[in-house]
C-alpha cells in the first residue's frame, strides 16, 4: 500500500483529502443545529460558475470558485433575513442559475466544453495539481481558525440566534462568517469530493457522530475524526479500485453511519444501565425507614 506515495498526484490527493475531512465536518456541524444540512449543496450549485470563470480568465478555478461561491453564500444569508415567504424561490433561482450560468460561461471559455465542470461536479484525484495544493492548505487554516476559534460564538448563534442577540453576540455578522466559511469549505471539497457530493461530508460524519456522542465538543471531534478516516480511505480506495473519489468517499461516509446506527441501541442501553447503577444508592437510601 505504501508504493501510493511513489506518486505526486496522490500525494497531493491525500494530503487535499486529509484537509477536506477536517474542515467539511468542522462547518457542516453548525448547518445541521441550524438545519440547513443542504446548504452546501446549494453554494455547490452556484460555485460551478466560479469554476467557468477560471476557465474562462485561464486562472486558477479554486479562486474565482471561491469568489463567487462566498458571493453567493453572501445572497443566501441576505434571502434568508429579507425574503420571508418568498426566500425559497430566490433560493431556487440562485441555485439553478449558478449550475446554468457556469454551463453557459464554460462554453464561451476558449476550448472549453460542459465535459470541463465534471471535474469540478464530481472530484478527481488526478486533478490535484500543486497550486491546488496550496490553495487548499490556505483556505483549510482559514476554515479551521473560524470554526475552533468561534467555536462558541457560533454554537450560541446556531443554537438560539435570539439569546446570542440579547447576550451581545454581532448575530448577523457572525450569519454572514459561518456561510462565508461554509462557501470556501465547498471549494476546498471541490477536487477530491466534487461540488455536487461534498455536502454530503459536511453533514453525514456529523449525523453519524451525534448518533453516539453527547456535547458540542465530543460530537466536533468524532466527526472530524469520521470525516478525515472516510476522506483518505476514500481516495485510497479510488486508487487502486479505479473508481470515482468522490462517490466512494460518500458512500464510505454513508456507510460509517449505517454502522453507527446499529450500534446506537447498544451504546443508550448501556447508557440506561450506568444511569440507574448510579441512582441506585439515592433510591435504596430513600426506601430505609426515617427511625433508622
């Protein structure tokens, strides 16, 4: 197994994969408390004209990705605040004309044809290039200074926005940070996992580890335990399976958690029990008579 680093493209495939399933589950943890595990999907929908224009301008597609991916991100925040009961088709509209927006830039791009953005839809190990590397490094540490190091603020703003109001908290601006960190997360994903899957690892090692898990801080760390584990096993497997990454790394992830849901009747069963040999002493005590 060890001959995989004998080549580059793997090396930076798994070194991009190891950061993807750090930082994917770090964000994806605060869209599920707000229930938005689709989010990523949808910044995913609207990063596919970022990736048009790199085509289009011959840059670097992880950059513009990044751009109008944020912008948009951006757009769904301001629906969220102000659309009421219309937001979901401005949603809608954002999400499909960015998917129809990139078919159409990627065509008039030099060279360029709709076969260019399944790359980006779907992940390829072979399309980590170097200056991917180095883009992935910088947003992952971005990604991972936000999500650690408001940690709190965030928790107290997805779980009740209202008391993170009352209590101080810039809720808003906050809003914007988490789906800002979110839309650079998707374009982090987006040459190991694909733009239309990496959702997927934002939300199911979360969903699995809050099968087994109690606390914020406990449920954080196993998924991104089970997001990094899926990740690199994953892109190993896509390697000598010669099968698409980013689906494996899914269906791994999917996996995982139908693994965890069959263990979690026997872990709150254990749970019950410890639960009432700890309040078995107070129980027996209260039964003894008052004389003694």
């Amino acid at each position: 197994m060890i001959e995989i680093l004998d080549y580059a493209f793997m090396q930076r495939a798994l070194l991009a994969a190891l950061l993807v399933g750090v930082a994917a589950p770090a964000v994806g943890i605060y869209l599920v408390q707000r229930h938005q595990a689709i989010m990523g999907d949808g910044i995913g929908h609207i990063a596919l004209t970022g990736v048009a224009l790199g085509f289009l301008l011959s840059t670097n597609a992880v950059w513009t990705a990044v751009l109008v991916s944020a912008a948009g991100a951006v757009a769904i925040e301001l629906v969220r605040w102000y659309g009421k009961a219309r937001g979901d088709i401005a949603l809608a509209l954002l999400f499909y004309g960015g998917m129809a927006g990139g078919v159409m830039i990627i065509n008039l791009a030099p060279g360029g044809s709709t076969a260019d953005l399944l790359t980006a839809m779907f992940g390829s190990v072979t399309t980590v290039a170097a200056e991917d590397v180095t883009a992935v490094v910088l947003l992952s540490c971005a990604v991972l200074a936000v999500c650690l190091g408001l940690r709190r603020q965030l928790f107290a703003v997805c779980q009740d926005e209202e008391f993170a109001r009352v209590t101080g908290l810039p809720v808003r601006l906050l809003n914007l940070l988490l789906a800002v960190t979110a839309a650079v997360t998707v374009t982090v994903a987006m040459r190991v996992v694909g733009l239309l899957l990496v959702s997927a690892l934002m939300v199911i090692p979360v969903a699995a580890a809050q099968q087994v898990t109690r606390g914020f801080a406990v449920t954080l760390g196993l998924s991104v335990t089970l997001g990094t584990l899926v990740a690199v096993s994953g892109t190993v497997v896509s390697f000598y399976a010669d099968v698409p990454p980013g689906a494996t790394i899914v269906l791994l992830a999917i996996a995982v958690f139908a693994a965890l849901a069959a263990l979690t009747p026997l872990v709150t069963r254990r749970r019950a029990v410890r639960a009432a040999g700890d309040e078995a002493p107070a129980g027996l005590l209260s039964r003894e008579p008052a004389g003694g």
